[in-house]
C-alpha cells in the first residue's frame, strides 16, 4: 500500500504513507521539543512553559481537569488548542480546510484561475527531497520572513534540525515550486491517518510575479486530493497575530474555513484579575515592536484567552465566518438574562398552568 503512495520524485519508499500521531510526535521530539500525551490529545511544548494540541487538525473534548493537570504537571503557563464550536469556552475560531477529492481548477475563485494558469505555466510543482528543502529553503524562510515584517524565528541550523528529522520518517514530505531548476516556494506537510496537514509554506521574492505561490498551492493540493486514503487537507488555523490575507489567500484557492473555537488555558495559579492588565502591556509591547513574534503571540495568547471567555453568540466572529453567526435575533434571545419568575405575595393564590395547544391549531414550526 505504501509503495502506492509513493510521490513522484520522493525519495523515500515510504513518504506520503498515512501514520499515527506517535509518528507526528517523534518529529517534534527530534527537534528538541518535549511531547506529552493526555487522554484525549498529544501536546508538544511550541515554546518554553507554552504547549500546544496536535495533530493541529484535531477538535478536542477535553475531560474535566484535563487540561489543568497538564498545566500544573508540567509546570506550563499556557496551552492552546481547538474545541468544537458549541463547547463552552473559547474564541471563536476557523480551521482552513479543503475536504473531498477532484480539486481542480474550477474550485477556484474566479479571480485567481488566470493567475494560477500563469503559474503552473512558470514553475514545475512536484514533492522535492527533504534534504534539498533543509538547504535551500533557508533562504525562502529568511525572505518570507523579511517580505512580511517578522523577525525569522528559526536559526539556519534549527531549519536544517527541522526539516532532517522528518527525512526517515514517514508521511512526511516537502514539495516545490521549481522554476528553471531553483526552488522558488516550498511546503512541508505530513499525512496523519486520512488527513494531510501543511506545516510551513515558504517563498521567494524573485518568483512573485510568476505566481509561484499560487502554482504551489494549486499543485500540492491537486496532488494530494488524488493520493488514495486522503480524506481532507489542513491549511492551519487562525494564526494568534498573522493578519487575515494569510488566509484569504487560501480561500481564494479554494479551501473553506471550518469553524471550532480556540481554546487557550492558563496556569491556575495565574490571578484571573491580572490577566487583562498583562493584556493591555503586552498589546502595547506589540505594537511598539511590529516585528517580534514573540510579543505578538503572547498578545495573541491573552486575547484569545479574555475572548474565550465570552458566550460565542457574544463574540466578534471572524469576517469569513459572517456566514456562519448567528443572527442578530438569536444572538439578542441568548444574551437576554432569563425573565425572573413573577412575585407571589402571601395569600395570593398560584396561577394554573395554561392548556397545552389544540394539535388540530398548533402552528408547525420553522426549520
């Protein structure tokens, strides 16, 4: 079966071969990064004292004290990850997905199938060597980074630990924009049971304006959709700061967002009452310092943990979820307090229930 799976280019006889999570975690563990596993989902510690659910595709329910007994055993400040819309906490949120097989170019929007035509006429999009994507996608990552105003969060040799742990691994792959043989945009995913999850996307300046970027994703995801066993593809959450054209790009594309709600736990020993005030220092941090990811993910961090808190009809919904608010009526019905039962003085007698309605009269009711 695995054999079958196989890319064009792999090389690897067992890349593309869906795996268990236990695989997924092996990676992070290669990198450096401490991985624990709870009833309901793997954790793997993103930054220090910061702990994150994967498979990122994963909607969790977590048990109750679940998540604080992580937080306290390991000794963590925060934890991040996503839970179905209608739990009781957390931001309102969206996974980018595409679901389903025969993506081509008519699930496009209309705006960008010329576009993509004039990549895929540029550029060769096909899996690559993990170890050429280890070297020359440095560079990639240096002028994202550069071109979107983000400190590179990663040194060249953390790149290289980064993209070589997965190079006998399977269900790991890389894939890559080739124009005139150099590697114009790369993408790192992996295949966890029957979902595919994109973890890194990367680009040149150079290649911009032959839509390099359009073409890898256009190809990445025509190929996979076509891998038998693949069930959908991840294209990543909301990011905690990326602005919003990160992922208008993608839809665009043609991948949806699936609404969930963002969780973010702290440590029960952090006050409640100080959690705002923290907010409000690391928001102006941020903004004094654009470019640093650190402060803008904490800032991130925060946010979503205040936002989480609220009923999710009381929210500020993402702009690509308008579709899916709820209206204005609901929203109003569920905040409405309950009306307070009436006041009965002492001797009044209490009132009979009203007469169930004549089924005969009794109108049906709206979908």
């Amino acid at each position: 079966m695995c054999a079958r799976l196989r890319p064009r280019g792999s090389d690897h006889d067992r890349r593309g071969c869906a795996v268990n999570p236990e695989v997924f975690a092996e990676w992070f563990r290669r990198q450096g990064h401490r991985v624990v596993r709870t009833a309901g989902s793997w954790w793997y510690e993103a930054s220090p004292r910061v702990w994150q659910a994967f498979p990122h595709h994963w909607t969790l329910t977590p048990a109750p004290g679940e998540l604080e007994e992580l937080l306290r055993s390991q000794r963590a400040v925060a934890l991040r990850c996503s839970v179905p819309l209608d739990a009781p906490e957390g931001r309102v949120s969206y996974h980018t997905v595409w679901e389903g097989a025969d993506y081509g170019i008519v699930d496009l929007h209309g705006s960008v199938r010329g576009v993509v035509r004039k990549g895929m006429q540029r550029a060769q999009v096909e899996p690559v060597p993990l170890a050429r994507l280890a070297e020359e996608g440095w560079e990639l990552e240096v002028d994202t980074c550069r071109r979107q105003g983000r400190a590179v969060p990663l040194t060249r040799e953390a790149w290289r630990r980064r993209h070589l742990a997965a190079a006998d691994l399977p269900g790991f792959e890389a894939w890559g924009a080739l124009v005139e043989g150099r590697l114009g945009a790369c993408l790192l995913c992996v295949r966890v049971d029957d979902w595919c999850e994109a973890l890194s996307h990367q680009s040149h300046s150079d290649f911009l304006a032959a839509r390099i970027n359009n073409a890898l994703t256009f190809g990445f995801t025509e190929g996979m959709t076509r891998r038998p066993g693949v069930k959908a593809i991840f294209y990543g959450l909301e990011g905690l700061d990326a602005p919003a054209t990160v992922d208008e790009f993608k839809f665009r594309m043609g991948y949806r967002p699936v609404p969930v709600r963002q969780r973010v736990a702290l440590h029960p020993w952090i006050p409640a009452a100080a959690v705002a005030p923290g907010h409000r220092v690391l928001a102006a941090a941020a903004r004094r310092r654009p470019t640093s990811g650190t402060l803008g993910k904490a800032e991130g961090m925060l946010r979503f943990h205040l936002e989480g808190k609220r009923p999710a009809v009381e929210q500020r919904w993402p702009e690509c979820l308008r579709e899916e608010r709820p209206p204005a009526r609901a929203r109003a019905s569920a905040a409405a307090p309950a009306p307070a039962a009436p006041v009965r003085r002492r001797g009044q007698r209490r009132p009979l229930p009203a007469p169930p309605p004549d089924p005969a009269t009794a109108a049906e009711p709206h979908p």
